[in-house]
C-alpha cells in the first residue's frame, strides 16, 4: 500500500479521535486536548491516507516543536492495525524529525510504553536513546514510560557535481 502525508488540521479531529480511541484505549487523549494540539502553532501533525483516498486517514503523528527552543516532543503516534509493518510509522517519524530540525530543534524526545517492544525497536533504529525511565506514566494501566532522545545532527551537504 501507498500512502500520503499531509499536515492534520482541525477538519480531522474526528478521524484523529477515532484512530486514537481504537489504538490507546485505556489511555486516549481527550477530544478538547487534542483539538489544542492540532491548532496550536508549536504543534505539526501529519495524517496518512491511502493514494486517491483523503478521506480514509488510517494513521497520525504529532510534533511538539516551538521554533527556536532547541527542543521537540514527539508527541503521538497511532497507525491502524491493518496498516501496521509496511513503514508508515517510520516515514511519519522521519518527516516529523525534518520538521524538528526545520524549527531549530537540536534534540527530540518521546516516551514509548515499555510493553510496547516493537515501537521502542522502531526508535532503536532510527538512532533514539534510552535516557530514562518514567514508573507508572501510562495510566490506568500503570505502565512505565522509556523516555527516549535523539540527538538531531547538522544536516551534510556537498558541492554540486561539476561545480
């Protein structure tokens, strides 16, 4: 499958909160936090959806990112299941950290449930640390938080061939 990315806006606060309440059950933002998110200036959310189908947004991903504070927060991540393990988390990720380093950020943080291997394997490779562990951050269901950092490096660039 194919997919394309667009920056979220308040027109997909429903489909954001559906996405939301089916992926984080017991631990779901609220609709009113939410909707702070998509509207704030320091925030960037993506949604995905298949080619030619802009209606049908299978996945989101936010950025907590005030330009010019050095520092971002990778804020959420939820794509559906049947769209899970084709590389739409990582491509969401990865468009997220060019938006941080457009906004100054030197450094991006997250946290990532420990029950959750697969999502912490994703940021392994992707060149996050563990720097910390947060007891008990993901409520009801008392689950701790890895906090985890990557450090975001200058971008590398060369002459143009022949110049």
């Amino acid at each position: 499958m194919t997919w394309q990315l667009r920056r979220a806006g308040a027109g997909d606060l429903d489909a954001v909160m559906a996405i939301e309440h089916a992926v984080f059950a017991n631990d779901a933002w609220s609709r009113a936090s939410m909707r702070a998110e998509l509207a704030s200036a320091h925030s960037h959310y993506l949604v995905a959806f298949p080619v030619g189908e802009p209606e049908r947004i299978e996945a989101y991903a936010g950025l907590l990112a005030p330009r010019g504070s050095g520092q971002a927060d990778i804020q959420s991540i939820a794509v559906i299941p049947d769209a899970r393990r084709q590389g739409l988390a990582r491509t969401m990720v990865r468009t997220l950290l060019a938006e941080a380093r457009d906004r100054g950020a030197r450094e991006v943080f997250l946290e990532v449930r420990a029950d959750n291997p697969g999502a912490e394997s994703l940021y392994d490779s992707l060149g996050f640390e563990r720097i910390a562990v947060r007891a008990g951050y993901y409520q009801p269901d008392n689950v701790d938080a890895n906090v985890m950092r990557l450090t975001i490096s200058d971008p590398k660039t060369s002459p143009a061939v022949g110049a």
